[in-house]
C-alpha cells in the first residue's frame, strides 16, 4: 500500500482533544487555526556518495516537514518500520502535537527502544518540529529558548597514516579556522584502523559489498596514541582542542591506563574508551585519570546513559538527535545531564543527514549545557540533494534564521542516486577474535 494512503479500513484518528468545557462553561478545546493535518508522508533513499534515508511528512496547509532516519548499515529496515508502522498511524492526526505523537510512538509501539525504533521515531519527530517552525515562520532555535550564544563550536577530523601526516592535516584543519580537531592515526603494524579515512574532509567507514574484515591490536594501539598526541602539542602548543576516538575498543583498566597517559597532552575529550553497555565500567577509567570522557553515539534513550550521568562518570553525552528520537526526547535527556555537569557533544559523521546536521544546530545555538558539535562535512553531492540553511565559518557553526529546520530535499537529484546496499566494518583481533569494530 502506498506510504502515503489512508488506511482504507478506518477513518482518519480524531485526535482533538475533547471538548473539555473549563467551570466557566467555556470550551477549552484547541483552536482550529492551531491544527495542522498531516495528509501523507513518504520515504526516500538517495545514495549521493552514501545512503541516507529521509521522511517527509507533508499537511493539508500545503507545508511539509522533513526528518533524517539513517541508520548506516541497516538503511532500509528503519525504511520498512516507517513505511509498514508509522506511518499509517500518522495520516489525519494533528502535526502541531509534537509530544503526544512522540509518545503514541514510544509507548504505543509496545516494543520499546532500540536503534530502528528510535531513529524512526526520531525522524517523525524531526519533521514535526520542521512544520511548527514553517507553520510559525521561526527557526526551531526560537522554539527551543533561543540563542544562548553566538555560534556553535565545531570539531573536524584529521586523519593520516602516520603521526607526520595527522600533524600535517590538523595543521590544515587549523588554517580552515577550526578552534578544536580530532586526531586519528594508522598504528605501526596494523593494516588499517578505525578513523583514518580515504578522503581528506569526512571520513566514510560504510563500504558497498559484504563487511570488509579488519585486523586489531589493542597494545600496538596502546603504544602508539600517546607518541601522536605529544607530538601535536609539540607542534601546536596547548590553544587547540585536540580529541580522540578510541571507538569501544578498550576494556576500562585499558582506558585507564590511556587516559593517565593522555593527560599531560589535555585532551578535550578521549571517546568510545570502551563499550558502553555496562555503564559501571567508567566507574574503572573515572578513578584513574581525568582526561574528559565522552560517549553515546550508538545509544537510543536517557536509560543508555542514566547511570553515566547521574554519577557523573563521564563529561559528554554524544547521542545526537537521530539516535535519541529527536529533539523532544534530547532535550530532556540534556536537561537532566546539565544537573550533573555533562555538557552535549553530539555525533555528526558522514552518514547522519545534512537534515540532522541542521536540528542538531538549533539544538546546539540554544542547549544551556552546550559542549561541541562533530562536523564531519558532506560531499558536494550531498549538499545537492539536501539544500541548507546552515554554515561554517572560522571554527563555529550556524543554524541560519530559515524557519523550520532551514534544510530542503531535493528529490529529483536524489532520484538520480539509488540506493546502494553499504555495510559498517567487522573487526577481528590477530588471532582471529570477532573485536569491537
Ligand atoms: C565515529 C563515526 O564520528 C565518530 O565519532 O564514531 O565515524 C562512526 O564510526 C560512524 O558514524 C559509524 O557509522
Ligand atoms: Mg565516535
């Protein structure tokens, strides 16, 4: 059945709120103005140098709203959950009643939680929030509180095989205005590793075909990072944020022992030290070292990280709007880290859209506990497919002042790029292990 029919076996939901007449015996119900019917919404797939799925919710005021729901390397499952699952529920309801909806998708799906769950969600929620904000002709930023500074600081990634080269390429970053740059290294007798990537300005791990295997060595890594960051203080002195991503490979007396010998080099953040489902496991690395911690790309709710944070056992939540359904459920999970002093840091590699790219900016220019946005840019065919408000300019970021989101899809261009089947890396260790990739 097309996405975009109303199922033929009921008639659309009535979702006003019932006349609740106030002890006045007025009516209290929500003005007719207010409402904003969503009549359709459709699902795309473009591949402009890699997938990237996008909704599109469109309303009987002719306005539509746009939200990312990438899951790289499980694209088209997320496609299914919409197309099957939500979307049907969606055609009649009310786009203006962002959390009821988000709620009618977290609670009312019963199976809660997850990675294809939560970027669906995420994507419905995106679109809602892009609708009120062209519906009221304000960016989303002005939704949330408005601006709480100037412009969002922004963080890229320099990467080469060896440390000569990353100390090269963060030079290069540096000259592009960036106040803050992450440093990966190819390790001394590994064949290749995570973060050093084939292109110069974005780093892309997804590849076509079945998943390329990979071969790692904790101690050759372990060994090495510490030479990579003290050669780029030596080089650049201590005005640069310098961050790294261990990318869930170390156990924590690993971490530990990483971080120690990271501190003299004071990085902004060490990320990923390890994998994060056993939250108590930063309880280790916290007692031995205070280089920053940062983690939570690969969560999905507040409970991925409520023990991270209520203990304050790391410094960065890195769940971005796609990952964590959205604006409406990120922003409460930054309003509880802020209690605890955990600022933001959400993830902002090549494969999340330049469509979350854009609500994580109005989120970025308004969240009071604001700590630094990944900027991981897009090719130029992407940024043909998706026309943006957004910019960058010496070291920081800006939504723009377009309402809504400020970012458009542009389906003919994407139409000429389909979509093409793209796996994450598989890691094993050198005697053969299945690794952490
Ligand atoms: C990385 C990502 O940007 C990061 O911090 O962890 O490159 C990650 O490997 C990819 O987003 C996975 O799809
Ligand atoms: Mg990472």
């Amino acid at each position: 059945m097309p996405s975009n029919a109303t199922p033929p076996d009921s008639t659309p939901p009535d979702d006003t709120p019932p006349d609740a007449t106030s002890a006045s015996g007025a009516s209290t119900s929500v003005p007719s103005t207010e409402r904003l019917t969503i009549t359709g919404a459709e699902v795309f797939v473009t591949c402009p140098g890699r997938n990237f799925v996008t909704l599109r919710i469109e309303t009987d005021e002719g306005l539509y709203g746009l939200g990312d729901a990438t899951l790289n390397g499980r694209e088209k499952a997320v496609v299914s959950y919409l197309d099957e699952h939500v979307i049907p529920c969606l055609v009649g309801r009310d786009a203006s009643r962002i959390e009821d909806l988000w709620y009618f998708l977290y609670r009312g799906a019963y199976w809660r939680r997850g990675p294809v769950t939560m970027t669906a969600v995420a994507a419905v929620d995106m679109a809602l929030w892009d609708l009120k904000g062209k519906a009221l002709g304000v960016p989303v930023y002005q939704l949330l509180g408005g601006a709480s500074r100037t412009g969002v600081m922004a963080y890229g990634h320099a990467s080469g095989e060896t440390v000569d080269e990353v100390v090269d390429e963060v030079g290069r970053y540096l000259d592009r205005g960036y106040r803050a740059v992450r440093a990966q290294s190819g390790v001394p007798g590994l064949p290749s590793t995570y973060g050093v990537g084939r292109g110069k300005l974005f780093y892309e791990p997804a590849e076509q075909g079945l998943p390329s295997e990979h071969v790692w060595s904790t101690s050759k890594y372990l060994d090495h990072v510490p030479t990579l960051f003290r050669r780029l203080r030596d080089t650049y002195g201590s005005d640069v944020h310098l961050l790294h991503d261990a990318h869930h490979r170390l156990t924590p007396i690993q971490a530990a022992r990483l971080g120690q010998e990271l501190e003299p080099h004071r990085l902004f953040w060490l990320e990923d030290a390890v994998p994060a489902e056993n939250q108590e496991s930063f309880r280790i690395i916290r007692q031995h070292t205070t280089t920053p911690l940062a983690v939570g790309e690969v969560f999905n709710t507040i409970y991925d990280a409520q023990t991270l944070v209520t203990e304050q056992l790391i410094d960065y939540l890195r769940t971005s709007l796609l990952r964590g359904g959205g604006i409406t459920h990120m922003r409460k999970v930054a309003a509880l880290a802020e209690l605890y002093n955990v600022k933001t840091g959400f993830h902002g590699a090549t494969d999340l859209s330049p469509i979350t790219m854009a609500a994580a900016l109005h989120f970025d220019l308004w969240v009071p506990n604001f700590g630094i946005q990944e900027y991981m840019r897009h090719t130029e065919a992407t940024k043909e497919v998706f026309p943006h408000a957004y910019s960058f300019d010496d070291g920081y970021l800006h939504p723009g002042d377009a309402p809504g989101l400020g970012v458009d899809y542009d389906v003919e261009k994407a139409a000429s790029y389909p979509y093409e089947r793209a796996y994450l890396p598989v890691n094993r260790l050198e005697d053969g292990t299945l690794f952490h990739w």
